[in-house]
C-alpha cells in the first residue's frame, strides 16, 4: 500500500474556514469541482463530477476544525476502497492542511498524476480561502495531457 | 521506505528540451533555484541553493532524453541517502516527465511539504519550458509558513 501525501498552509486566523470548504457542498464546489453534490455528514455520500468521470466518497469522519476523512465508494478502479484523509491544525497565522490519500494498491503512473493534480488543487483550495477565487474543475490548472 | 511520486506533461515535441532542463546549470537555474552550480554529468555533484539552505546531488545517470537520476549527498538529514529519478518519454506533443523522490525512512510532516513542492516546481519546470518563464526559487511559488 502506498500513499499521496501534501502539506499545505492557509493563511487564516483559525482552522474553521478550511473545514468549512472542506464539509460543505458549496466550500468543496468553490476549489475542486463545481459539480458536487449530496451529503456533507457522516455517513453521507459527496460527488464530485469531472468532464472526464468523478468520485463518490463516503464520509467516515468529520472533526471540527481538526479532521476529515473520506472513503472512495465509486470512481476509477484505482481509487475504489482508497481513503481521503485531512489534519488540519493551526500554527501561527496559518492554517496547516495535511493530506493523505491513503491505500493505494501499487505506485501506478496513474497515482503520479494524482499526487501533481491533488498538489494543485490543495493551492486551489489555499487561493480560495486567501483571495476568494479557486480554479474548480472544469477551470482547474493542467497538468498534462491526461488534464 | 516511502516515496514522493509526480506526473506532468510538458508540450513539446520531443524529450530533448525536457532533458536539458534537468541536465544543465542553466536549464535547472530556470525552474528550481537560481543559485545552482556544480557539474551536471554522471559522478559531478550538482549544488542547489535556497535561501534556507540547500541541497547537494551526486549525478548517478544520464540517458539522454531518457532517464535521470541523482542522490542526494549533503543537505536536510531526512533527504540524505534519498535518490531523485527523472523517466522522460513522448507520448503525442507532449513529454511525459514521471519523477520520484525515492527512499524516505519515515513520511514525516517535511515529506508531506516536500511532495507538494516538488509538485509546484514540476509546474515551473513546465511554465519555464511553454512559456519561457519559470518561477525557480527565491520566486518561487509559497505553499505555507515553510515556504
């Protein structure tokens, strides 16, 4: 099993407001895709929809202002069973953001372009709660051309 | 032992800029650090500079337009010993660059920062290869409180 890991920081006062676009439709819609649907809660079922496909992640923890965990329930094969986790914890005038994505089954060309493209979605969510605008999909940066 | 793993796609039309970028002072000064010296051939060590430190690369291959590799040879602890692998290849108009950070002991919390930037700095080796401008540090792209 191997792992995507990342670490950023946002600054901000205290940790809330990334946990906000992190549990919320509307947060998560505004720095990863703008088609998110459903559930923000334990136990609920978010979707996010890309031009090219989408996940459906299963939310398996949520603690305010520190935790967040997701597991993968539909998307690609890859991902399936893969789970999402986020730390967040203040230090100083940041925000500290630690990512993982968790269980993959082998370090697969496909999981390269994940650990990149979830690197710059974290600056996205950084960029949205620092300036007001993210780059969601179907605006978010390239990458390559698997997007 | 953990690995940090990136996929980008540079559009060019062959692997030989990419190669280039990597394998010479001048390319890696445009995309990494400004401050970077040494000599860039198998058994040369390569001398990255930053402003809160640095990093010192024993050159271990170069096929061109094919494969890097380095080790790192003086810098944090936690890198020392670790190998940075570059696979280059074509794939359409764009060269696909698949990098490894390869050999951490632990996935400490520098890891974690040391996977998203690397990302931001694959992106800067690609602005600098598209567009003609990189963002090699001291201008480089800020993630957190660690820079």
């Amino acid at each position: 099993m191997v792992d995507i890991l990342h670490r950023v920081g946002v600054e901000s006062p205290s940790p809330e407001k990334v946990y906000d676009a992190i549990t919320t439709v509307e947060g998560l819609a505004g720095w990863w895709t703008d088609d998110t649907k459903g559930k923000a809660e334990v136990g609920g079922v978010l979707e996010f929809r890309f031009p090219a496909g989408g996940f459906d992640m299963e939310v398996l923890e949520q603690r305010p202002s520190e935790r967040v965990t997701w597991k993968v329930v539909d998307g690609p094969e890859e991902w399936i069973g893969t789970t999402i986790d986020w730390q967040l914890r203040q230090d100083g005038d940041h925000t500290i953001v630690l990512f993982e994505h968790q269980g993959w089954e082998e370090p697969v060309e496909f999981m390269h372009h994940c650990s990149t493209k979830w690197a710059t979605f974290l600056m996205s969510l950084k960029s949205l709660l620092e300036t007001g605008t993210g780059a969601p999909a179907p605006d978010d940066q390239r990458i390559s051309n698997w997007h």
